[in-house]
C-alpha cells in the first residue's frame, strides 16, 4: 500500500468516530511508525509502506479510535521546547501550563531552591532547571508511577548536576524530615471540581490520571493544603506560583491573600483567561 493511501484510510476512521484534528494525528502516526517526516505525505505519497509498518499503523489506530491520547501512544509531548516521555501514569503537558514555567523563570536567581508540588512528568520543574543556572530542585508526587516518568525524563534532559531530589507522598510529608526551606514553591494540582470530570474530553476522563485531576468538590482542595501546610516550608519572601482553572482566579488569589502574601496577581494564558496565580510571603 501507498504512504498517501494509508493516510486517508486513517482519516476516515479517526473521523467516523469524532478525533478532534484527525488528519495531524493520523500523520503523526504515520510518520511515527514509518519513521518518515511531514515533506513524505507532501512530496511521496507514492512511497511503499511495508506490511509491518501497515500493521503497526493500524494497531495505534485502533487505539486512537478508542481516544486514547496521541501523546500516549507516540510516548512524548513537547513543552518549553523539550520532549518529555509521557504515559498513561502522568497528565500530558499542555501549552498553557508554560505561561507557569515563564511565570517562575522570570523570579529563579542562581542560588535558589524550587519545590515542584505535584511535579507529574516532572515538565515543569525540568524546563525550569533547564533553563535556569545554579538552581536546586525538589519534586513532590504522591504516584510512585508519575516519579518513574519524571526520574526519566530528568535523566533525558538534563546534565547530572541539575537532575532534581523527587519524593512520594502526601504534599509536605513527602519531604525529609531536614528539609531546609525553599525560594520558590510552584504546583499544578489537581483542580477540577469533582462534579465536572465526566464532562471533560474521553482522552482526559478516561485516559489521564484522575489523581492528578480531581480537585474535590469546589476545586480548591490542593491550593488550600498548599497554602497551609507549605507556608513553613517557604522562605520569607519567597514566590508561591499555581496553575488555575480559567475560574478560579479570584478565588485562588483570596486564599493567597488569607494566607498572607502580599503582591497577589493573576496571570492570563495566551487566550486572555486566567492561569497563573502567584505572590510572595509576607
């Protein structure tokens, strides 16, 4: 069969049953398992696709027709420019959750000590030790299965003198007893409201982690736990920063403010709504 050819059938599949932007996944796909690049459907739709690489193109069908994440069954996602290892253990790093990385980059100085809470495939605290001189990183998760993929995708990107210590646990209790307090605390907890995950898309209600997920009734479970059992853990002065929920600004700066830090804002993402939070303890 032609390479054009396997393309199409791939299209009508993906489409019959509803894949959002099937034909970028379909060539994905493709390139993936032909090892080929995006000229190949361009300029050589003609090429022959073997009998295994047909084979194999129709086994991670399949498996898209059943919407089981493409970052899932290519096993990475680029994010701040790095491809990170990705499975069904961790959520898939996703755009917005830059404007977090920018957000904490513009704050790290050399010298400084980030904790990662809820660190996942561990993108976040890796682009910031990637990206930054001279700065010590802890990541916390309370998946053992998550830390395998953020141990991973350290040991992938970064040098060895900037691989982070990673913990699991629950939060704080995660970390060694003679933990010396950090500069900077930054987290993307789980924060959809419990009442709301069977509304989400099935690559992210039945595929992505419901731990990582599930932010209890209202949603502000994990920034409350953060806010309070991590304040001992902070530096005086030092920078909290979370993702949000595109509602829960106001809410999450209020809980900032009770807690008592002081140059509280909210930061919005690149389609103008709230994402970030952030401030600095009083």
């Amino acid at each position: 069969m032609e390479y054009r050819a396997c393309y199409e059938e791939g299209c009508e599949k993906l489409k019959a049953v509803g894949v959002p932007d099937f034909e970028t996944d379909v060539r994905l796909l493709l390139e993936h398992v032909c090892h080929t690049d995006f000229h190949t459907l361009l300029i050589h739709g003609d090429r022959p696709v073997s009998n295994e690489e047909y084979k194999d193109f129709l086994t991670l069908l399949a498996r898209r027709e059943k919407r089981i994440p493409l970052q899932q069954l290519l096993g990475k996602q680029f994010f701040c420019g790095l491809a990170f290892f990705v499975n069904e253990h961790v959520l898939i790093p996703r755009q917005d959750t830059e404007i977090l990385v920018e957000e904490a980059a513009k704050r790290l100085k050399p010298g400084m000590k980030l904790l990662d809470m809820c660190t996942g495939s561990g993108c976040i605290l890796i682009s910031l030790l990637a990206m930054t001189e001279n700065v010590r990183g802890v990541g916390v998760d309370i998946s053992k299965e998550a830390l395998l993929v953020a141990e991973q995708n350290a040991g992938r990107l970064l040098k060895e003198n900037q691989r982070p210590d990673l913990y699991s646990g629950d939060l704080f209790n995660a970390l060694p007893a003679d933990t010396e307090c950090f500069d900077m605390v930054i987290s993307n907890p789980p924060y959809i409201p419990s009442g709301e995950i069977e509304e989400l898309m099935p690559e992210v209600r039945e595929y992505e982690p419901r731990e990582a997920l599930d932010g209890s009734e209202d949603g502000l479970l994990f920034y409350r736990r953060i806010l309070e059992e991590g304040s001992t853990y902070l530096k005086k002065e030092g920078f909290i920063l979370f993702e949000i929920g595109c509602k829960q600004g106001e809410d999450v700066k209020a809980l900032m403010e009770s807690a008592g830090f002081t140059e509280v804002k909210i930061v919005k993402d690149y389609a103008g709504l709230d994402r970030v939070v952030l401030g600095k303890k009083g």
